[in-house]
C-alpha cells in the first residue's frame, strides 16, 4: 500500500465527524483510481475499476473490502474478477450504474442494482436490472449467484436507496424514462417486491436531436428517508449537433413507509442564448439540511463548473440556492464519505477530487477545496462509487408509532387502531386481548400490545390507555321528609368540585327544596355534570275533618270534606247516623259528603265517622285508622 498523499488541506483534517459506516471505507473509480477512506487521511490505492462514470463497492462492518463492480463488471476484495462478474447489464458511462443493497436478514448476500447508460441508447438495454452476490462462494471471495434479472424499464440514469421506515427493509429507487415515474421497489428477506409509482416532475424522453441527454444526471435520498433530489439537464434547442439546454433540480418528499414521493419544488436554472448547462451530481449533508449539486457546461462559449448549496431550512430551500465552489475541470459526482466530508469527482482525466469539508455550514463556511486529495497517478472522471446510508444510527423509530390514548367515559368503547399499512402485504395482527384485526375495542384502562405480522419480521407496540372517573351521578330526584336532611356526595379522589350553592367540598348537606347541580374534574382533566331536584314533604301526612258543618247552600262550611296534604294511595270514609246505618261512603278523598240523605230533614244532628287511608313517606307506606262525630246544623 503506498503511503498517504498529504495534499489535505488544515480545513479537511478538521471535518466533522458523523457516525462511521465502515460499509463504505474502500472506493474505486474513475480510471483505475482508488482510495481507502479507513485512515484518518485518506490513502490512495489504486485499483482494477475503469469507468467513464457510475460505479459502486461494499465492506463488511469491520471495514474489509468485499467487492465493487461499474455496472458491467464484478471484482473481489483481491481485485480479481469475480467469477460470473462480467456482462452485467448496467453500463460504464451511466451516472449512478450500480448500486450495492445487503439482503434483509442475510449478511452474506447481495443485490446488485444497476442501470443502462442514456436510457439504452448505445448499448440497447433500457431496463433496470438486478444481480446477486453470494458472499459465502469461492471461498468468501464472493460469486455472482444469479445475473441479470429484468425490473422496469426504460429507465434513466438515477439509482438510490434508503431504508425502509422499519429500519429493516430497503426502498431501490429508478426513474422511468419517457414519463415522469419514479419507480420505488421494496426489497424483504423474501425478495424485490413493487414497484411503488409516484408520478410527478420532471419527464424525461428523447428530444428532436434522438439525444438522452434528459437521462444524464444523478439522485439521491437523505439519510433519514424524508427528502429525494433529482438533477436534470433538459434540451432547449435540439439539434443534431447543438443544443442548448438548462438544468432542473427537483425537491421531493419521500415517505419511508409507503414508498411514495410528493409535495414536487424544482428550481430551474437557464442561461442565455446557446448556453448549455449540464446537471450532474447531488448529495446531502449528513443531517440532511444542505443539499449539494454539481451543474457543468459552456456559458457564452466559455467553460464553466459550478457546485451550488441548498437550505432545507430555508423558508423557500428553492431561492436558498448559493453558490459554493467553481472551478475547472468539470465537477462530476458528490459523495459523502463514512466522516462526513463530501467528495467531489473531477474530470478531463484530474489526478485529485474536490471536496466539502464542513457541509453543514451555509454558504462559503460550508468548506469548498478545489483539489482536497491526490489520487497517486490514476485519473478521476465523472464518478465516485454510488453508496447510500446502509446502516443507520441510532435505530429508526417504531414504525407502528400507536398513540397513547386518553378518554374521559369509556362507557362507549375505545377504539385502539394500528396506523400503518404494509404496501404489498396484508399483515396478521395479534393484540394483549386476542383480537387478530387492525383494531380492537377496549372499555377499560391499562397498557395494551399488539403483533404486526409479516412474512420477515414481526413489529410490536404498545399503547397506554387512560380513563377518566367518568360521568358524575348523583342519582334520581329526591323526596325528603320535612324536619330531615339529604347528603349529596361525588365520591372521592376528585381535583376540582363546584356546587351550585358554592361548596367546593365532595359532599353537601341539603335540607330545604331545590334544584342542585355539580361540576368536577378528575386527576386526568376530564370535567362532567350532574343535577337533582330534592324535594321535601310532610311525611306524617295528617288528615284534618270538620266536627260540625252546616249544608244550606251558602257556599261557607257546606260540606264534609277530608282535608289533606299529602298523596295518599288508599282511602276510605264511612258516615254513619246514630243508629249505626251507614249515610256515606267514599274512596275518593276529594268527594265531600253533603250532610243529607232526605232533602227534608231539619234541625241538628249527630253523626259518626271513620277514615282508613295510607301514603308513602319516601322510604315506605303508612296506615292510619280514624274515627269521630260531626255535626250537623240545618
């Protein structure tokens, strides 16, 4: 191994160290060019790898190398070709031709992505394609177990990944060529699943000149799965020969469960007259905030190469665009090294890379250095191996992501719900209660699980359920004998308790009719009501009978009438004369008797009477039996 080449500059020894992938410690590309990014200054190792631009290489955690292709050829940790590594379909002269995705669930497999050069239109294979390297053949040097197996297509140039929202799974991401289709597969330990179509953006397609120029240019994924960036060249003015043509970089979400783009912002960046303007390279900062983007081409007929920096944080990241370096050669591919640095890949056959040592910074701060590291002799040209963030830290959050729940009357059910949806499978749900569906109904408090069930893997959560002290009751309106007294009472353990009459206590004496009302709220915040009417009554519920009534029709004391106060339930008044025959008798305590059988009789007389009647005193029923005389004056 040669020695390090100490063209570094103070600003790159001092970069910012992220977290490590030793995944992505060995690079080669360009013309036999190499470099070991293991060191704390990276060392140039030259290597086998030739090609014009895309290119690709993959190490173990501890940092070995494993293998690396361009697309179109495989080689080993020895540099030697990989037995069934040759006539790959991906292509030397694509922007991002092959990419390295580990199997799920599997450390010694994996998927090689790769994608034909201008949507196929030198070599005749448009499709984007897949091959698979089984670690565990030729002696753990590695073998391409299977070769060159058909996904979509026609494709563009532009291959990317990141992990799926579980932390586990892979989203592999193409764009059609000739629509504008962004094409998400999901790859599971049981293989490549979708795709999943966003439609949005740019279209790219063939111009009047048959040139693919709109297939040309490179995107990429943050590490954290929430945004995409797509750079574009579009012909303006084609013609065999000359055209004019601008540059689109599109600004996308990215939802890391469902695989699905939206929410499109595109700048559009346009010279003058036949200027012609080239989008190349795109890559994040670590975080996520900056964007980085490569644009080359001729500019009134003059050379010209620029890196621009975006903001996400910007209130419009579109109109943050800055410019942050320029220089010749050309700037090709940007891509972030295990130490955060981003590299930057010259070309016209440069022995050096650009580099952006501090790429979270804004503007010039953010560290440009034109040539930052020696490559020892081989050539840079438009690629650096296309890698994304294989392994993230920490841990993505639980996909499931099921809210604690408050209620404050669980008396109609709490409805527990798994928020989430596979894309291509229907999953098996198993919760704490037995329920198998994506939602249960509870009615109590208490910390429920649930199962999400795939065919790789099994997603858990649990959710917190709280209930409120429910609705206060105080019961039905009340009937209270006169002289006593009535406790009304919430119960205890209550934060907050207001009468209608003021009292601030659980519990209140009433002794005097009225309407009563309470409001309380419990430890949870939850606040309800209630109210009752107390009533009072006579609860000896006396009868009172004249002794003496005179029935001549003036209208005053003309009638025999038990008077009362009270509902009674039973009644029954006898009148009988002196000789025992009985006059009168009623079970209506509002009928009177009238004091005459014979309209003739006159003068005074004396009669007996008795009175049986029973009433409800608000607890149970009472007798009373009475007797008397009344007299009768005519």
């Amino acid at each position: 191994m040669r020695k390090p080449v100490p063209l570094l500059t103070a600003a790159l020894l001092l970069a910012p160290v992220v977290h490590a992938q030793p995944q992505h410690h060995h690079w080669f590309f360009g013309f036999g060019a190499g470099l070991d990014l293991s060191t704390p200054v990276p060392t140039p190792v030259p290597g086998p790898l030739s090609t014009d631009e895309g290119c690709t290489s993959i190490s173990d955690a501890n940092g070995q190398l494993l293998f690396f292709s361009n697309g179109e050829t495989v080689w080993d940790r020895t540099l030697s070709l990989m037995p069934n590594g040759t006539g790959l379909l991906g292509h030397f002269s694509s922007s991002q031709a092959a990419l390295i995705v580990p199997m799920p669930d599997d450390s010694l497999r994996y998927y090689l992505f790769t994608t034909p050069s201008e949507a196929g239109m030198w070599s005749g294979q448009a499709s984007a394609s897949y091959s698979i390297v089984d670690m565990s053949l030729n002696g753990g040097l590695g073998d391409v177990a299977q070769k060159n197996q058909l996904l979509a297509g026609p494709v563009t140039e532009k291959l990317t990944a990141v992990r799926h929202a579980n932390g586990k799974d892979v989203w592999v991401l193409f764009h059609g060529w000739g629509n504008a289709e962004y094409l998400a597969y999901l790859v599971t330990c049981t293989g490549i699943e979708g795709p999943v179509v966003s439609t949005l953006g740019h279209a790219p397609g063939p111009d009047a000149a048959n040139s693919a120029i709109g297939a040309i240019g490179c995107m990429r994924l943050d590490r954290e799965g929430k945004h995409l960036a797509a750079v574009w060249t579009e012909a303006l003015v084609p013609a065999p020969g000359s055209y004019s043509s601008r540059v689109l970089v599109d600004l996308l979400e990215f939802n890391a469960q469902q695989g699905t783009l939206s929410q499109l912002r595109t700048d559009t960046i346009e010279g003058s007259g036949s200027d012609i303007l080239k989008g190349y390279g795109v890559e994040w900062s670590p975080s996520g905030r900056m964007l980085y983007v490569s644009n080359n081409g001729l500019v009134n007929g003059m050379s010209s190469s620029l890196v621009y920096q975006y903001d996400m944080n910007a209130p419009d990241p579109v109109a943050s665009r800055v410019t942050v370096g320029s220089g010749n050669p050309a700037h090709g591919t940007l891509q972030s090294a295990p130490d955060g640095t981003i590299y930057i890949a010259r070309l016209n056959g440069a022995q050096y890379l650009a580099a952006i040592t501090d790429p979270e910074q804004p503007g010039p701060a953010c560290g440009y250095v034109n040539a930052a590291v020696l490559l020892d002799g081989p050539a840079s040209t438009w690629g650096l191996p296309n890698h994304w963030d294989t392994y993230p830290e920490p841990p993505p959050p639980d996909p499931l992501a099921i809210s604690d729940t408050l209620v404050c009357d669980a008396s109609g059910g709490i409805l527990l719900s798994v928020p989430w949806e596979h894309p291509f499978h229907v999953p098996n749900y198993l919760w704490s209660t037995g329920g198998t569906s994506s939602s249960i109904t509870v009615t109590e408090a208490g910390t429920y699980w649930v199962e999400v069930q795939l065919p790789c893997s099994t997603l858990t959560d649990t959710v917190r359920v709280e209930v409120g002290a429910g609705a206060v009751e105080l019961g039905p309106d009340l009937t209270v004998c006169e002289g006593d007294q009535i406790m009304l009472s919430v119960g205890q353990g209550l934060e907050e308790v207001l009468w209608s009459t003021g009292d601030t206590t659980d519990a209140i004496l009433v002794t005097r009719p009225d309407h009563y009302q309470v409001y309380v709220t419990d430890s949870l915040g939850c606040t309800t009501h209630d109210q009752v009417v107390v009533d009072f009554l006579d609860c000896t519920c006396p009868m009172y009978l004249p002794n003496t009534f005179t029935p001549n029709g003036d209208g005053i004391n003309d009638e025999f009438l038990a008077v009362h106060d009270c509902p009674v339930i039973t009644f029954q008044l006898v009148v009988f004369d002196r000789w025992g025959r009985e006059l009168f008798r009623s079970v209506d305590p509002d009928k009177a008797w009238k004091g005459v059988d014979d309209p003739a009789s006159t003068g005074t007389a004396l009669f007996a009477w008795t009175l049986d009647y029973s009433w409800y005193d608000g607890e149970q029923v009472n007798r009373a039996h009475r007797n008397g005389h009344v007299t009768v004056l005519r």
